[in-house]
C-alpha cells in the first residue's frame, strides 16, 4: 500500500520542478489532507491464499 501512495504522491503531486524544501513540505502537506479527506481505499486483486500460492516463500503456511 505504501508503493500505491508513494505512486500517488508523484503522479499528483510531485509531477514538476519543486524550488526549495518549504515548498516542497507545504505542497505534500496540502496533498496529504486533500487525500485522506478523499478515504480512498485499495482494492485488492486476490486474496491471501491466492497470495500464498504466487509468493509461497513470502507467505509461509502456518500449521495449526
């Protein structure tokens, strides 16, 4: 989810020359607030066992 928002966050926000970190600071903070007003949300394309299967060594079965 992290990579989805830092994708955002360049495409929306980062797509041009910044002058210095003030800017830069103000500009993400308004971009911060604007996107969690918007509640997005992510939707998943498969599930966890879908998950194990195309990363079994990611995602490790847990015995029970």
């Amino acid at each position: 989810m992290a990579e989805i928002e830092l994708s955002v966050l360049v495409r929306e926000c980062l797509d041009r020359r910044i002058p210095d970190k003030m800017t830069l600071a103000t500009e993400i903070a308004a971009w911060e607030l604007r996107r969690n007003q918007s509640d997005r949300t992510v939707d998943w394309q498969f599930t966890t066992a879908d998950a194990r299967i195309k990363l079994k060594r990611l995602y490790p079965s847990i015995i029970s």
